[in-house]
C-alpha cells in the first residue's frame, strides 16, 4: 500500500510540475507581448502591431471584426 501512496504522490509532483512550466511558458508569451503569429481562421500572419497590443489575439483583426459582427445579432440600421 505505502508503495502505491508513493507513486501516486510522484505522478501527482509531475503533473503539478508540468503545468508550472506551461503557466511560466504562457506567462513569458504575455510578458513578451506577442500572442499567436498566425490567425486560427484564415492562417494568415497576425501584424505584429497587434500582436503587441493584443498579447491574446488569436485571430486577425478582419477575422476577430467578422467573428464580432457576427456574434451580435442586433444590426444597426442606417438612418
């Protein structure tokens, strides 16, 4: 039994391990101020420019537009 509690107190070290290390990696992406390099919708490269403005962005600035033109279901009517 106590052989099992040690095993179980390893795995439960590296999996604890493991996920410091890719809070730090996401953590030095963040810091450094550059998300993604390329768009998940179109596979386009992200400018830089907004890489640095938007340390998170995933999407190009057209595809992000598209996404939250789409998300809103109120149109403006032109009046």
């Amino acid at each position: 039994m106590e052989k099992c509690a040690d095993e179980l107190d390893m795995a439960q070290a590296h999996m604890e391990r493991e996920l410091q290390i890719r809070i730090a990696a996401i953590q030095r992406r963040a810091n450094d101020g550059l998300g993604r390099s390329c768009c998940v919708d179109c596979g386009e490269p992200i400018p830089e420019n907004r890489r640095r403005h938007v340390p998170n962005a995933v999407r190009c600035s057209v595809c992000q537009q598209k996404l939250e033109h789409h998300r809103d279901p109120v149109r403006r009517s032109a009046a």
